[in-house]
C-alpha cells in the first residue's frame, strides 16, 4: 500500500476499496476520515465575489479582498491571527484559512456573502442566473 494514499468515498466501488486497504492495512496505521474541503469551484466564486465586495466599498470601507474574506470567515466564528511581517512593514494572517473550510462551510460563507451584498448594494460581476453556490 502506497504511503498518504487519499480516496474520495465518491461511490461504492471505491467505498469496497477503502475496505481492502483497511483490511491490509499494517499494525498501527493511520487512518483519517474528514469532510471533503471547498471545491475549486467554490473558491474561484468566493474570490471573483470578494473583488466585486472590495470594489464596491460598502459602508465606505476600501478594504483590500483579502481583509474582506478575513471579515466574513470571523464572521463565521473562525477568526483571524494577525502577526508583524518579516519586514515590519504590515501583518500577515496566521489564522485560520478557507482552504480549511468544507464544502458546506463554503456555501454558508458564500450565501453570507450574497446576503451582505444586498444589503449593500454590491453589482456582482457574475450573471444572475449562476448565483447558486
């Protein structure tokens, strides 16, 4: 068996193969089931929204997309750990990251997004009809 192997449990096929790798698997060896994470799909959306939020200064806050996205995942009770950069000259998050997210905690974060842009009046610069997350 092949070190770190990863499977997505995606059908019963691969669900029987999980099985036999288990079955074969040596004395003490470890396993780690999780929630699949956010797709890149999921991502790529989050970051186009982000743009579309940081461009229209809501509230009047001109704030970078990356401090917005640190915004909404504190917003979601993961919040940010900021320390000085190497150079002194800003901070760098250390927090928690939304590669870390699973699909599900992904979709609440975007649906947030979608409802504090109405609320503020953000143009999104996806078509109306792909706004499901």
């Amino acid at each position: 068996m092949a070190n770190g192997q990863t499977l997505i449990l995606a059908n019963d096929q691969v669900r029987r193969l999980a099985h036999q790798l288990i079955d074969r698997a040596p004395e003490r060896a470890v396993l780690n089931i999780r929630e699949a994470t956010r797709s890149l799909d999921q991502n790529a959306k989050m970051h186009a929204m982000l743009s579309d939020i940081s461009r229209a200064k809501p509230m009047g806050r001109n704030l970078k997309p990356e401090i917005w996205k640190c915004l909404f995942l504190d917003a979601m009770g993961h919040q940010a750990n900021w320390v000085p950069s190497l150079d002194g000259d800003g901070v760098v998050n250390t927090g928690f990251r939304s590669s870390r997210l699973t699909v599900a905690q992904m979709s609440d974060m975007i649906e947030s997004m979608y409802a504090f842009g109405a609320e503020h009046g953000v143009v999104w610069s996806e078509p109306a009809e792909r706004h499901a997350a």
